[in-house]
C-alpha cells in the first residue's frame, strides 16, 4: 500500500525541519532525540519512525507540540547537549515562531491522520504491503546459489532434502519469510540458478551468492548497466574483491582477514545489494544480493529485513536514489563468524553508491 501523501509530506517537512532550519547547523536524529528526552524519553528509532519515507508514523500532539518549541528558539542548540526550553520562557519573537511553526505543523499532522482513517494501515509498524521488498505484482523468485562441484546422485535420496543442494541457506530462510510477509497475496518463490527455465528470468527476480557458483548473477550483471565486477581467486581468497569500473574512477574493495594460528579468519566481508528493471520484462525487476562470501550476501540480505535497521535503511534508498536502478557496496562486520547487519548510515559502512539512468 503506497504511503498517503500527506503523511509524506508531514515526514518530509519534520526531516527538513532538523536539517536545515538553521543554515549553519544541522541536528541528528540522536541530537533531537536526546533533547525532547528532556520532557518525555524519546529515542532514535522514534524520530526516524516520523520522518520515515516508506512508512511514516505522524508523532502525537504532545510530541509535535515539544518538536515546534525546539526548533521556535536558537537557545535549544546554544550548547550541548541541545535541549527543550520551557514554553514560558519563550520571547515574544520566538513565541511567534512558534505559533507559525505550531499552525504548519499541526495542519500537516490533521491532513496525515485524516489520510490513515481513510485507508492508510492502522499499524505504522506492519512491514505488510510497504518497503523496498514490496511488490505490486508477482511473480516474486529467489533465485540461489548451488555448488558446481557438489555431486549429486542421479537417483535422488528420499531422506536428502532439496534445499541441501543450495548454498547461502541462512539468507535465503531469511528473505523468504520476510517476501512473503510483506507480500501475501502474491506468489514467492525459490529455485537453484541451474534449475532455472526460460519463463523464470520474466519475474521479479532476487539473486542471492555472487558470479563463482549463480551464474544468473553473473547473467544479471552482464546484461544490465551496473559497472560493478566480482573477482575471485580460488588459490587464496582474501585477495578477491568487488572492482567499479568507469570512465572516471577504478576501485577495488577488498574483505579483511585477520590470522589466527596460520589461518585467514574473515572479519570484514563486502556487501552488494544492487536493483536494476529486469533486461528480459521491463515490467519486473531484478535484485541481487552479494557478497565476497556468504556473510556478506547474509548482511545485503538483512539490511532491510532486520526489524532495527530496515526502516533506517529503506530511508536511506529512498534519500539517495530517485531512479530505477542503483548499486551499493559497503562493509559488513563479522563478528566470532557471525555476520552483523550493517547501517548504511553510518559513517563508514557504505563503500560506493551509485545510481543508474
């Protein structure tokens, strides 16, 4: 369900508001937070939920009403940390500010709450029919990875399951679960890269693993405009790398190991989570998910299905990017060999953006 545009709008204007009202500075999310904390706890996942670009929540009255008093006085940033100061002590010009704030405000905030009486989902929260992973229509396939050099016998084993045939099981229980959530009236499906048919490559397609064992990867990026290579070297793995390739840059970026008793033990993968129109039905898209290794296809995975950081991320797609068709390389953690899902706002996770026409 597409978001009501006056709640957008609302989101917007209290995005804009903590961003530039004052030219020389600009207010984080956790700034803004701490200082309405000062009347009643508020938090960073609660003002990224009222200035959410996919599902914006409009705050309560009480909350606009300590909002419009921040922003009607300098004196709320004169030092750190900001804070509130009280509505008595406003000055009759700061007063007036806040009037007109106050007049703007709440008419956005009417006009937001009229638009979820009539139709706009009761609960903010719901990831149903919302986000980056929704879809208009399906079909929707994931499409894995399987290892060329497993040997499969010709008479399959009734006690072997399927799905042990695949590679980056993890992401894949992951993104399922979470496809068929937010889109339950459509079909979701998933199929081996080998197995697939001519009739699949017209879907909504997510590929998951990187070019040595899904070659509709390699396929997807050969046949769409994404200057983005995956290398290998099977004789020593930390030299492999994701290259950008163009006209006016060549960058490589790398994993990093550290050793441990004469072992390579990843503690950084590189993540790729690219979207493109799908070269084969231009009506449908296709998504991929990678990494130099299963952890980072694992965290291009959880980016937007984490339930702390989807909304934060979905948000940064949609400040960033306006068009059909962007990359994303950036840094995945891996911590004691497990993959933590990254923040693509904060400083230092994404490595490369890059938007397509």
């Amino acid at each position: 369900m597409p978001v009501a545009a006056a709640s957008r709008a609302l989101a917007v204007r209290l995005r804009e508001l903590r961003k530039s009202w004052w030219p020389d500075v600009s207010v984080t999310q956790a700034e803004l937070a701490e200082a309405l904390s000062g009347r009643k706890r508020a938090s960073v996942q609660l003002i990224s939920s009222w200035e959410s670009s996919t599902s914006p929540a409009p705050p309560p009255e009480d909350r606009l009403n300590a909002i419009l008093t921040f922003f009607s006085s300098r004196r709320s940033i004169e030092s750190r940390p900001y804070r509130l100061v009280a509505e008595q002590e406003l000055t009759g010009e700061e007063s007036a500010t806040r009037a007109l704030l106050r007049d703007e405000l709440f008419a956005l905030r009417a006009a937001a709450v009229a638009d979820a009486a009539t139709g706009y989902p009761a609960n903010p929260m719901s990831i149903v029919g919302r986000g980056p992973w929704h879809y208009k229509e399906g079909p929707i396939l994931i499409v894995c990875s399987e290892p060329e050099n497993e040997a499969w016998p010709s008479i399959p084993d009734p006690d072997v399951a399927k799905l042990s045939r695949l590679a980056d099981l993890d992401s894949l229980f992951e993104l399922h679960g979470h496809l068929r959530a937010v889109n339950p009236d459509l079909d979701v499906g998933y199929v081996s890269a080998r197995e697939m048919t001519e009739t699949d490559w017209t879907a909504h397609l997510v590929l998951l693993g990187g070019v040595d064992w899904n070659k509709a990867t390699s396929n997807a990026l050969r046949l769409t405009p994404v200057p983005v290579t995956q290398l290998s070297a099977d004789d020593d793995p930390s030299r492999g790398c994701f290259q950008v390739v163009t006209e006016t840059e060549s960058l490589s970026f790398s994993p990093e190991f550290d050793i441990r008793e004469d072992t390579h033990v990843l503690i950084q993968d590189v993540g790729h989570f690219f979207r493109a129109p799908n070269p084969l039905n231009r009506e449908r898209t296709i998504t991929v998910c990678n990494g130099m290794f299963g952890s980072g296809v694992y965290g291009a995975v959880r980016t937007l299905t984490h339930d702390i950081f989807r909304e934060k991320n979905a948000d940064f797609l949609a400040q960033t990017f306006t068009g059909d068709a962007f990359s994303l390389l950036f840094r995945v953690q891996v911590l004691n060999g497990i993959a933590v899902t990254p923040d693509w706002t904060a400083p230092g996770t994404v490595l490369h953006a890059l938007a397509q026409d």
